[in-house]
C-alpha cells in the first residue's frame, strides 16, 4: 500500500499573480507596436504640402489681429488707413480670404472696405448673405463702400429679421438714395431703438421722395408709430403732416395720442389748430399724464386760446397746475406766475418744483422768498422760460 499524500491547495489568485505581470507587459508591447504603424504614413498617402504664408498673407493676419484686439475707433480707423495703403498687395490675400467657401473674421470685411479692388465686388456681396450676423453687417458696409449694392439687393437686405444687417443695409440705403422708401420706412421703423438712433445722423436733408407718406402710413401701428413719428420729426416734417395728426389726435387711444402730443410739440411753432390739444388738456376725464402732455404741447408751441381757460386752475393737481403755469408763462401771462407763487409759499412736495421753476426764470436761487421772486420778475417783460427749462 502506497501513503496517501495530500498537497496544501494553492488559491488560484496565487497562481494568476505569477502570470499577470508578463500578460501586461505583452500586452502593452502590442499596442504600442499598433500605435505606431498606424500612426505612420507613407510618402503615397500625405497630401500636398500647404504652400508658406506670403507676406502679404502675414501682414493682413497682423492688420486683422491688430483690429481684432483694439476697441478704439481710432485706431481701428489707423489699421483700416493702412490698408487701404497697401491694397495692391493686399487685394490677392484678401481675394483668398473671401473665396465663397471661406468664413473670414468681421475683422477681414472691415479691412476689404478700403481696398479698391473690384475683383472683391462680388465676393462682399456673397458674404452678405451668409455668416454671424456681425460679419453679415461689415459685408453690407464694405459692398455698400464698393457700390456693388443694386436696388434689388438692398431691398432683400432691407427685409433680413437681423437687426444689425437691417442697420447696416439702411445706412446704404440712405447713403445712395436708391431704394423704394417703403421699404426703407418698414426697415428703419421695426429697428431697436439704439441702432435707430445711430443712424438718425444720417439721415438725409430732404427726405427721399414718397419717404415721409411711407412713414406717416406707419403711425397707425403701435409698433412702428414711435419711431416713425421720430423719424417725421426728425425730418422736420411736423407742419407738413400736422393736419393728419390733429385729426387722427380725436379719436386716438391713449398711448398713440401721447406720442401724437409730443410730435406736434416738436413744430415750436402755434399750431394750425390748436383746439384738439386744449380740449385734452382741459378734459377731467382724460389721463393726468396725458393732459400734462398736451399743456406741455401747447407750452412748446405757444398757442392755445387764453381766453378760454377756466378759471378753476387751482382745483387742478400740483403737477397739472405746473404744467398749466408753464403754458401760460410760455405765452407770457401772468397768472402762471401766480399759480407759482401760490404754490411755493407752501409746504407741499411741489413746492420744490415750482421754486426751481421761478428760480430758473429769475436767476435767484430756489431757495430764495416768494417776495424776492415777485420782486426779481416784476421787472421782466418777457416772461418765456429759457430752452434749458422747456420740457
């Protein structure tokens, strides 16, 4: 009979700990033998070789860094000088730079304004259409500076929904005075206040012909009638459509005929038919604010029939008494200064008010006596309130 011998079992980990040190190693000679012949390429699969920067290619990536980096208009005005110097050199990078399937920087657009090249023409106008709404808006000025914009292209450009393309295809616009003024009107009316505002400078001295019927037109919608009453403003053409305002002021709501009072105020001279705001101005149904509008129309353009106002002037607010009294100064009766008087011997919150108000018509100091007011102002016969004090 043989002994029976019983070996101690091993765990398998025991035996695994031996084996996984050489795997690993075999593993990772493996994959760095596949990284690096798929990481090779043969001399048959390499594309051609970019051609080295020029230096024009240099110098128009320095101009557009220049312009990229600086917010000061003039320096940016500098850069933009300076290549308008160099475009004979620079127009064939340019030309590369703004090929159809290129996205070139707004930076690229604003340089290619001052670059004579017509051979960049078409290209602007392309880029026009397509990009950042920014680098769409320097496309428009930099075609618009070639005069490669037509009618019916600024037409297009002036119905785009983006703000800034719309801002920047009215200023071309404006500047050739070649578009429909319909659609100019719909355009400048429908943009945010602050472009508008950018470009009321540039409005021209006579307006473009059928410009201010197109405006007027738009009056009726809420809106557009802000910016087009401004825009007839503006134009100085308040007397040539007052009429239609006094007339559509009847039957206005309140938001339309407070921007109708401020329009007509703007004439800074009487009125044709100055009833229509008196009869706001004096109504006790109408709005405080409205009424305080409508005095504030009469005082700018220093009309209204004196002998019609009531007596019951101090049964108004203190706000529409000093608005009342400003309209009646204005036309250099003395009972606005009463009504001033009254309402500064007082110790009421508009009593502030009323002596900045006797303090700007007497050089004194507001916070002067009411018997010193009465006494510097007794020797004035033009009683008119000085610019600066006029709403």
């Amino acid at each position: 009979m043989h002994e029976v011998v019983h070996h101690e079992r091993v765990p398998v980990w025991h035996h695994l700990r031996r084996v996984l040190p050489g795997a690993g190693l075999l593993l990772l000679s493996a994959w760095l033998l596949v990284a690096s012949t798929t990481g090779r390429r043969t001399p048959a699969t390499q594309g051609p070789a970019r051609p080295a920067p020029s230096a024009a290619d240099k110098r128009l990536q320095d101009l557009m860094a220049g312009m990229h980096r600086s917010w000061d208009p003039l320096q940016r005005q500098q850069l933009a000088t300076a290549a308008s110097a160099e475009s004979a050199s620079l127009a064939p990078a340019l030309r590369s730079l703004l090929l159809p399937d290129q996205h070139p920087p707004a930076e690229a657009l604003v340089l290619a304004a001052g670059v004579p090249d017509h051979d960049l023409d078409l290209l602007l106008v392309q880029h026009c259409f397509r990009g950042p709404a920014a680098c769409r808006a320097a496309a428009v000025r930099a075609a618009a500076a070639h005069a490669a914009l037509d009618s019916p292209t600024l037409s297009q450009l002036l119905a785009e929904r983006e703000p800034l393309v719309q801002q920047a295809a009215a200023a071309a616009a404006l500047a050739q005075g070649e578009v429909p003024a319909t659609e100019l009107a719909n355009c400048l009316c429908r943009l945010p206040a602050p472009l508008l505002d950018q470009l009321l400078p540039a409005l021209p001295g006579r307006p473009v012909a059928g410009f201010g019927d197109a405006l007027w037109s738009l009056t009726g919608d809420d809106s557009t009638a802000p910016a087009a009453l401004q825009l007839l403003a503006k134009l100085e053409l308040v007397a040539q459509y007052e009429a239609a305002a006094t007339l559509r002021l009847a039957d206005a709501p309140p938001p339309l005929a407070a921007m109708l009072l401020d329009f007509l105020g703007r004439r800074g001279t009487a009125l044709q038919q100055p009833t229509a705001v008196e009869r706001i101005a004096f109504d006790p149904a109408a709005a405080e604010g409205l009424r305080a509008r409508a005095f504030a129309c009469l005082e700018l353009t220093r009309c209204g029939d004196l002998e019609a106002v009531p007596g019951q002037l101090t049964m108004l607010s203190p706000a529409l008494r000093r608005a009342a009294a400003r309209w009646l100064i204005a036309r250099g009766d003395a009972r606005g200064l009463d009504i001033l008087f009254q309402d500064a011997d007082t110790d009421s919150e508009s009593a502030l008010a009323s002596r900045r108000l006797l303090g700007r018509l007497s050089g004194l100091s507001p916070c002067s006596e009411v018997d010193e007011f009465r006494a510097a102002l007794a020797e004035r016969h033009d009683l008119r309130l000085p610019p600066e004090a006029q709403l």
